[in-house]
C-alpha cells in the first residue's frame, strides 16, 4: 500500500493495507534490489481479519454502514520518518482512527511500538486517517482524514521525539492544533471520502484530492507570528474528472496533474503560486484507471513537439 525509503536508503518501510502488517527490508546499496525481511510488525496481532481485499470499494459511498465495514479491522495506510531524525516512523490506521508511532532503528532495520494518537478531536469516530505529510521547514504535520473529509493539524514535538529515540519511552510527539474541512458545508460527506494530500515544495499550500466531490481542496500554510502552520481554506477546484484517487505536482510545483480513476483519464492544471488557484489548462489524457501520478525528470535531450 505505501513504500518509504530511510534518509540513507538502505532499508525500506512497507505497509500493507489489508492485513495491517508494517515491514522494513533491507536495500542491498550497489544493486537497488531488497534483500531480508529485517523487522516486521502486525498491527491486527494475528487475528483474522473481516475485510475482503476482493471487495470493490466506491469511494463515494461514504454512509454509517460503509464506514462501519471499512473499520471493522485495523488498516494500516502509509508509513512515514519524521523529517528531523528519521527514527519515528508514524503510521495512520485507517481503521482505528489513530496514527501510530514507531521507534526506528535504521542500523537495526527494526519497529518499535512507540504509543498512539488520535488523528482527530476527541470524541470523534469514522475519521479514517489515510496519509500524514510533513511541513518542509515548519515543525508541523498534516493528515488528511478520508471518511470525515477532514485534514488534521498536528503540531511536532521535537523534544518529546528525542525521548522517543534516546529512551524508548511512548511519548506523544504529535499534538492536535486544528481541523478543517476539506468539502463545502453544504456538500453531504457521505458522498465523499479523501484521497491524496500534499505540501507544496515551497511550504505555502497543503493540498487534498476529494473522491464523490471530485476536486482538490487549496489550504494556505499560515506564516505569520499568529497561528503559524495553520491551514485556511483558499479554494476547491473540480478535477474535470471523477474520483481523483492521486495527483502530482512538477519540480516547479506549478503544474498539476490530477489522476481521475473513475472517468479513465488524467488532466492537467497550472498553479499560481502566489494565490493556490488552479486553473484547468485543456490538457486532458485517455488513462485506464488511473492510481498514481509520479513526477520523472527528463534524461537527455527533448525531442521538439
């Protein structure tokens, strides 16, 4: 489900959605290729789960019995280092509705549970935490909730990191400061669930793709001395397309591609830098469901149109 190399990429990070397995694999450096299982964490504990990986999801269907059966087990949906230390893996569980910490040893290649936190206000249930995303220079993270249509967030304890780390104790380095919705107050949420979210490169926009809205949701990351990290809403752009399951921006970070599974194509947005507003530029592609976008520099030179 989601792959994470380590800042000296010699172990990758493995979470496995169904089964709600966490791993880490050695990365043999002069070839690329993976070499032994190095560490390996079931966060379900060995019991059976209920899902079926053979059952087709709608991401659009999103009411109390959807969230209900999406929940039943734990789902472990991606894995991610801290940016500061790269030795606290978090791992959201869908299922569960908290973000899991990790001890890591890169030396080791070895997990350790670390403790938990809820990737929402409390008192909250079907929040269904997908992806996490770290500010660039901001000691902020951001994670999009996909059944609450929701990003939460959190501010990074650096501090209570290190005590992780040093003594292994199960400290909460992540603290809630704020949650915002990612539809309009009038679009019902049980016609929605969130895809991908994303921090632009310059810091300035976190970015989130709703799946039954069909749209990316614009936030400005707040730099001022008030409320620093915070999100505000600056625009929802429709995708052109239905359930935009990813996107990807350029190295320029000004153009957009959005990854509409549902209507088998992917099209093309340009970013004003300076506002977060996307603009559809007419480029659209015939894809057959397409999942994921990545952005590749070119090698070598390139051919005139």
């Amino acid at each position: 489900c989601y792959l994470t190399l380590d800042k000296a990429a010699r172990n990758m990070l493995v979470v496995n959605y169904w089964d709600a397995t966490v791993g880490v694999f050695g990365v043999d450096p002069a070839t690329g290729c993976l070499t032994e299982t190095r560490s390996f964490y079931d966060c379900n504990e060995g019991r059976p789960m209920r899902a079926r990986h053979d059952k087709h999801v709608n991401h659009s269907e999103n009411d109390a019995k959807a969230q209900q059966e999406r929940q039943a087990d734990p789902h472990a949906h991606a894995v991610i280092l801290d940016k500061y230390y790269g030795r606290v893996a978090f791992v959201p569980d869908l299922g569960m509705d908290t973000i899991r910490h990790f001890r890591y040893s890169p030396e080791q290649g070895r997990l350790e549970p670390a403790g938990m936190v809820k990737s929402g206000p409390d008192g909250r249930r079907a929040l269904g935490p997908r992806y996490i995303e770290f500010h660039p220079e901001l000691p902020f993270a951001y994670v999009v909730n996909e059944l609450s249509s929701e990003v939460s967030v959190f501010e990074f304890d650096r501090a209570a990191a290190k005590e992780v780390i040093e003594q292994g104790k199960h400290e909460q380095t992540l603290r809630l400061v704020q949650t915002v919705r990612t539809i309009p107050e009038g679009f019902p949420g049980q016609h929605n669930t969130c895809g991908r979210i994303a921090v632009h490169s310059g810091g300035d926009f976190v970015l989130v793709s709703n799946r039954g809205h069909d749209s990316i949701a614009v936030f400005r990351a707040e730099r001022g001395p008030v409320n620093t990290g915070y999100l505000t809403c600056t625009g929802i752009h429709h995708t052109r397309g239905a359930t935009p399951r990813h996107f990807q921006l350029d190295s320029t970070g000004e153009w957009l591609v959005s990854a509409n599974q549902d209507s088998d194509k992917i099209c093309v947005f340009h970013m004003d830098l300076s506002t977060g507003f996307l603009e559809f530029t007419g480029n659209e592609y015939a894809v057959p469901s397409p999942n994921f976008v990545c952005n590749v520099p070119p090698r070598g030179p390139v051919a005139a149109a």
